[in-house]
C-alpha cells in the first residue's frame, strides 16, 4: 500500500472512531466564548433536576422529554470542573443508559428516552402567536393550539400540570412570539430562551385509565 493511501486509510478510521458526541462538541465548542468553560457540582439529583442546574448554569436551553412513564428513581452525582456544556452533558447522560441527546440546529439541546420519547414535541405548530405574556398564559395558550389539542385526542392522551403557584412566580419574564410552522419543541425552545429559564420538560406515561401527559415551561 503507497504511503498516500496509507494515510487516506488512516484518516478514514480516525473518522469512524470519533464519536458523535465529540463531532458535535467540538463545532459547538468553536462558537464559544474564551471563558464558556463552568464548574458544576450535582448531587443526588434525578436526570432532570441534573439538566435543569446545566441550563441555568450555561445559561442555555435543554430540553426534557421523558416517555418511560412513572417517577424517576436513579439519582445522579457528579463534580464537574471547567468544562464546555456540552461536555457536562454528556457526562451527565451517559450515567443513566435509559437516555440520549443530541445538539439541535438552534443551538438547543435535547434530553430524551431512548426506547419510548413523547411524539408531541414532533408536532409541527402552523402558526403560534403571543404578545407579552406570562409563562402561564403561555402554558394555558399552547394547550388550546389546534395542531396539539389534535395530538391530544388522537392519542387519547389528557394533559396533567404538575406546576406550583410558585414556579409559576419565578422567572416571570413577559414573552413575546410570533412562530410559523415550528415543532412544538422549537415553540418549547424559543419560551424557554425568552423566559430565561433556559429549561422545559414533556413527560408521558399511562396512569391506567389512559395517556396522561405533563408539558412545563
């Protein structure tokens, strides 16, 4: 084999052995400020509290869509130091192998469960419009859009709200959408980019009477 080939060959297996996680990291970490490097210390939290101090950390949005159904039970610890989001992510994920995620095209990140994921946040929003309002108008608005109460009945599926007066009092940002043919994750995404909580969760089971489902913004 020439020397050239040779080296062909070597850059081949050196491209198939790098992982998707680092390929994304890696374009993800270019676009980074000098100092995107944080510290995060989680201890005994469940995935989405994990994902939630991420967020707030990085101060960008992630994601959480949970179909497995019922509670979670596996807490997660980790000391993480000076390292890019998208690291901390990965270290976080990989200690639970029930999930995955990935880098979206916005910049976002998505958590999700690898065997059963919500299809709601698949859904493709025609059109999604509100002019200064509080997150909880905006939760109570994106119940009624035409394309999700669709999902809802098809799925036989009733929408529980597991959000405290409280949490609804944090962060009280005002919003202001005017979205055209974006999946209901991306209508998530944008909410939780201009509210500043820089998180949201959908999480479905079956509470053996049907398909209940939570969506927080």
């Amino acid at each position: 084999m020439s020397r050239v080939f040779l080296g062909v060959a070597i850059c081949a297996a050196i491209a198939v052995a790098a992982s998707p996680a680092a390929e994304r990291g890696r374009a993800y970490d270019a676009q980074q400020p000098s100092d995107g490097r944080r510290s995060v210390s989680i201890d005994g939290e469940l995935m989405a509290g994990a994902l939630f101090r991420l967020a707030r950390t990085y101060g960008t949005v992630v994601g959480y869509e949970n179909g497995l159904g019922g509670p979670e039970t596996k807490q997660l610890t980790a000391q993480l130091s000076n390292v890019y989001l998208l690291d901390a992510v990965e270290s976080v994920v990989k200690m639970d192998p029930r999930f995955a995620w990935r880098l979206n095209p916005n910049g976002t990140i998505t958590v999700f469960t690898k065997d059963v994921r919500p299809t709601l946040s698949d859904v493709r929003i025609s059109h999604f419009e509100a002019k200064d309002h509080f997150r909880k108008e905006v939760s109570a608005s994106l119940a009624e859009v035409p394309e999700v109460r669709k999902w809802l009945s098809q799925n036989r599926c009733t929408r529980t709200e597991w959000i405290t007066g409280n949490s609804w009092r944090d962060d009280n940002k005002k919003i202001t959408l005017n979205l055209t043919a974006k999946t209901f994750r991306e209508v998530l995404d944008e909410v939780a980019k201009q509210s500043e909580t820089y998180v949201w969760s959908i999480v479905q089971w079956d509470s053996g009477n049907g398909c209940e489902i939570s969506f927080k913004l």
